[in-house]
C-alpha cells in the first residue's frame, strides 16, 4: 500500500490525545466506606467494571476512527499491475479496404468497428488513428467523430507495414499502445516485423458470416475478328460451389448481352461477342456476396496502327514486313546512309538490324527515342564493331556482347512468364521444332531472358520497362546465319516487341497501380490533363515527352469506373479503373501471421483491461467509511452501554 499524501501520517501522533484523556479519567480515588450503604458493596463494585470496559472501548473506538480520518486525508492505493506503462501513447489502426464490406454478427465489419470505438474510447482520452486513406495524429473521439461515421472503404488494399512505419516513425518519448482491427485478408508475418517489443500491439480480427461471393476477375481478348471481339470474361467463387449469377455486359449504358452462369468449380470463363469499336464497357453479375467487386470495367480503343522502323539493309529486312502487315502497322525500312533522324521520334518501335557501326548521333538519337517511351530492336551484324555496340547497349539497357563465337546452337526453351509473351500461349510448347543458329554473340546480362539456347544461355533478352522496353538478340537473323525466320515463334515475338506499352489491346487499371500510362497528347507550357467521369475528377501525375503525356496515377481515382482524359474540356480518351482484387480473396485471411500476438475479441476488452491494468486502487474511501463506522460505534458504546 502506498499514500499519495504519506507526510499527513505524522499526524497519527495525534492518537496520543485521546489516550492521555483516557488515562487521566482512570486515575485512582481512595475508598471509603459508610455504614448505611455498606449492603450496596456488590453493585458498586460492578458498577465500577462495567464503566472500566466502557471507558476502554470508547478510547478504541476514539482511536480508530482518529487513525482512519487521517489515513483517509493521506490517500493510500495499491499500485496498479501496469503503472509502467501508465503514460504510453494510444495508436488506433483501423483497416477500411472493400474486404470490410463483408457482413457480421452485427453488419458490416467496418461499420461496427466504428462504432465500437466510438461507444468504447473514453471521451478524454487522446489517441491516433490511422486508416488505409485517412490518418489524424493526436485526436479525441469528440473532434473525428463525424469523420469516422462517414469514413468510405479505400480501394487501396490493407498495408500493415506501411501504416506500422507511420506509427514508427510518429516521434514520442513514450511507449505505444498499437490496436490494429482488420479481418486479416493478404495479412503476412514479415509486415508485422517493425512491431517493437516495448510496444503493445493488440489485434481484433472481426469475422464475416457469409462466405459465399462471386466476383469478375478480370477481362481480356481472345481474338479479333474482322468486324467483332471475341472477348472472354473470367469469373471466380468462394463458398457454396453450386452459386447462380445474371451476368451482363454494357457498352456505355446500353446492354450488349446477358446470360447465367453456374458454377460447377471456383472459376469460370465466359465467352462474349462484342462490335470492333471504341468500347467504354462493363461487366456487371449479382450476388449476396461483396458488393465492390460485381462490377468490371473496361476499355477498348479504335485500333490505331503502330509505326515501326527498320534501320538496315533491304534484303535483310524483308521478313520484317511479313510481320508488320499494313492492316496493323505503318511500316518502313531505311538505310543508314539515308536515315531521316527527324523520324525517328515519330515512330513506336525501331529494329536496328545488323548494322555494323552505330554512328554517336544516331546512338544519342536512340536513346532519347527509347527514355520518351520507344521500342528498340537489336539484331546484331556479324561484322559489328563489338566495342562500338556495346558502349551503346550500355547506355539503354546494361545489356553487353561478348566477342562473336561460331558454334551452332539450338533455341529450346520459352520464358512463359516473360512480359513478352503474357496472354500469347495457351498452354506450354513442347515439342515444336527448335530453331538454331549458326554463329552467336554471347549476352551478359541481368535482365530477364525471352528464348534460351539448349546450354541456358540468352537467344533474346528483353529489358521490360513502364514506358519502354529494349530487346537485344544474340545472334544475327539472316538465313545464311539462322532458320528463326522460318520458325512460328517469330511472329508473336516480333510482335509483341513492337507493341509493348500500346493501347491497343483492353485497358483495365487497377486503382492504386503506379506504372505509367502514355497518350499521345501535345500540350502547351502550362496545359495540363485532367481525368474524369460524373462522379469524380482528378489531375493526375504527368510528364509531357514530345508528342506524348506520361501519366502516373498513383492512389486515384478514388472509386472504381469508366473515365475519360481531357485536355481542357476536350476529351482525348477513354480509360478504365477497378479495384484490386486481392480483396475478394476471403481465402488469403491469415490468422495463423498473428501467432504471437495479442488477440482480443473487441475494442471494449482491449480498452477495459488497459483500464484495469494501469489504474491505481484507490482505497481512501474505505477509511471514510471505517471512519464512520466507528463513530457510530462510539455514539452506540455511550449509549448502551452502562
């Protein structure tokens, strides 16, 4: 037991008053005895002892409740479990990604953890809060109230890490008590890493009770068609594995089809037909399930021809203009000797193609072309000046030659994952038949590997840029050298090269994605882009590159749907926006990351025990009452007892 006020206790030396009283009232008198009273000896002498116990009992009491008034002024307590940590700092972090949509016991899980806390955090506590979108330091449940009854779900999925190094790196003598409520969906070990050991981190994991969902996970073509896109859309469901879904798909707002799918397994794909034009569509199905991901919206831009040039010599060029037909390409060859640099900047891929020497002009030329949003090319000569080459690919992919070797090789393995070929294999090739070369340069390089000879080593590296992409060849093509030209893996490479960073294909962004965006836009000095629908508008991010408009959109727009690109008011192009699907996924919850963590059921369980825990025992108010107790007692003694 301690005393808040321990210097009042001197004045115990009080007590000595009453007793010094008591003992002057016992003092001692001489006995005489009278003859006619002598038959009342008996009594007297009883009389006498009740008062003696009286007298003693009173002086107890007097005593007792002199002692229990001063104890009580001195304020004693028994000090609380957890009086160190008394002083930590409250950090609240509450997740608010579309996963939270999901229902409860009690509604949605967002909306009652919002009212937990605003029913449980006392008003004068001061604390931080910290959502996917929102933060607001050093606050009280009266001043974010109206903020937190309206807080939206955030289309950016829950980073605990992120939010953990803000907590981190909010500065503080104090420790910190951390309280994170999210349903755990893509929660990972590894994120929860920064959590200090002197901090207190508390976890509430809220439950949803229905499990069924289907969701649209993405859309893509199939093929294209003279006058149609054959389109398919991919389905994904969790829970009841017999679920039923309407599934439409809208140009605009006008409805292009509808049907019902049934699924017999977790995923399903969904053929459609749509008419070769601009598209601004969406995909729509219905389902008790979340609500954030039965919508899919998509984009497909008038078709627009991509200008390639070659840089070589004719007769080596000419399988070039197999590949790049005039229905989808606006192709041309040129010599060296009577390249127009000018073009150059013009154009949306160059093939350099066994040219022996790269002129230093023609070097800075390229590398401007390729740093502004360019495909290159490079096949390389036989006869190249492998130290000129070199100091070039240096320059715009880190890529080097080693000196020409005359050994035939075969080409017998495709990098699948490679960006190259995303969407272009159905299934794995086996047993096609290899390609081969008949002298090679050897590549040195860390970047990804396209086609590999038998021996591992590089046929076709590719540096994949956001904007850009650089794809150096091994060997040169020509037929004396190589049968790749005879080979079916040389249309969709090229192809594919060429194409990189076009709009050509279905434009499907995921909100919160940060790879960049080219438009061919030119603006003036202080123009600038603007996008948006009837709902929102934003300026995005964005870098004029001669002809074209880098965009970068980082966490917006901020709901999901089809926009539009404005200069001023006038409307450049169409371009679609969706949420990350990650949060439809109930089955990526990772409790199991928690192991080692404190886990509590709610924030009024997590709020009491840090109560208890941390609040001294007052106990004066005992002495209060033990005060009166025995004044009672003394007012009783004098009373009754005779």
């Amino acid at each position: 037991m301690q005393f808040k006020h321990p210097e009042l206790l001197y004045f115990l030396f009080l007590l000595i008053v009453p007793i010094l009283v008591h003992l002057f009232q016992l003092r001692r008198f001489k006995k005489e005895y009278f003859t006619n009273v002598r038959f009342l000896k008996a009594l007297t002498i009883q009389t006498r002892k009740s008062a003696t116990i009286k007298k003693w009992l009173l002086l107890a009491t007097r005593l007792l409740l002199l002692a229990s008034i001063i104890i009580a002024f001195a304020q004693p307590f028994f000090e609380a479990t957890d009086s160190k940590n008394n002083s930590n700092e409250l950090y609240v972090i509450l997740d608010n990604s579309l996963s939270m949509q999901a229902k409860g016991q009690k509604g949605e899980l967002l909306k009652r953890a919002v009212q937990e806390l605003l029913e449980n955090i006392p008003e004068e506590i001061t604390f931080s809060l910290l959502t996917n979108s929102e933060t607001f330091w050093n606050t009280s449940k009266k001043e974010i109230q109206s903020e937190l009854q309206n807080l939206d779900y955030s289309a950016i999925p829950f980073q605990a890490e992120s939010l953990l190094t803000q907590v981190q790196a909010h500065k503080s003598v104090y420790k910190k008590d951390i309280i994170i409520i999210t349903d755990a969906i893509g929660l990972e070990k590894k994120q929860l890493q920064i959590i200090k050991k002197e901090d207190n981190a508390y976890f509430i994991v809220p439950k949803a009770e229905q499990k069924n969902n289907i969701a649209i996970d993405s859309v893509y073509i199939e093929e294209t068609l003279e006058n149609f896109y054959d389109i398919r859309v991919r389905l994904t469901s969790q829970g009841d594995p017999n679920q039923k879904s309407s599934i439409a798909i809208y140009n605009g707002t006008k409805l292009i089809a509808k049907t019902v799918v049934t699924f017999e397994q977790n995923k399903k794909t969904i053929p459609f037909t749509i008419p070769k034009q601009d598209f601004h569509g969406k995909v729509s199905i219905e389902d008790n399930g979340l609500a954030f991901d039965n919508d899919y919206f998509f984009t497909i831009l008038q078709p627009k021809k991509n200008a390639v040039l070659s840089i070589g010599a004719l007769e080596k060029s000419n399988f070039l203009s197999r590949i790049y037909t005039a229905d989808e390409f606006s192709y041309r060859n040129s010599l060296l000797s009577s390249l127009d640099y000018n073009s150059i900047e013009k154009q949306d891929a160059i093939v350099l193609n066994e040219i022996e020497t790269i002129p230093t002009a023609l070097q800075t030329t390229l590398k401007s072309f390729v740093q502004k949003g360019g495909n290159l090319i490079v096949i390389p000569a036989a006869t190249a000046a492998i130290g000129n080459i070199n100091d070039f690919l240096k320059l715009i992919g880190n890529i080097q030659l080693q000196p020409l070797a005359k050994v035939e090789k075969q080409i017998t393995k495709i990098n699948y994952g490679h960006p190259l070929f995303t969407s272009v294999f159905e299934g794995k090739v086996s047993n096609f038949q290899y390609p081969k070369t008949n002298t090679n340069f050897e590549i040195v390089s860390g970047n990804s590997i396209a086609f590999y000879y038998q021996d591992g080593s590089s046929f076709l590296t590719s540096v994949i840029n956001p904007t850009n992409s650089v794809s150096v060849f091994s060997a040169p093509l020509n037929s004396s050298n190589s049968n790749f030209q005879q080979s079916p893996l040389i249309v969709p490479a090229f192809y594919k090269m060429a194409t990189m960073h076009g709009n050509n294909a279905i434009n499907a962004r995921i909100i919160g994605d940060s790879e960049p965006y080219l438009i061919e836009a030119e603006l003036s000095k202080d123009a600038i882009l603007s996008v948006g629908n009837k709902g929102e508008e934003f300026i995005p991010t964005q870098q004029a590159i001669n002809d074209k408009v880098k965009l970068t959109f980082n966490e917006y727009p901020n709901k999901a749907g089809n926009f539009e690109i404005y200069s001023k008011k006038t409307p450049l192009e169409n371009i679609s926006f969706n949420y990350n699907r990650t949060e439809s996924q109930y089955t990526t919850a990772n409790e199991a990351s928690l192991d080692g963590y404190k886990t509590v059921e709610s924030i009024s369980a997590v709020i009491s025990q840090l109560q208890t825990d941390r609040t001294d025992s007052v106990i004066w108010k005992w002495f209060v009452i033990f005060a009166l107790l025995f004044l009672l007692l003394e007012m009783a003694i004098i009373r009754f007892l005779k």
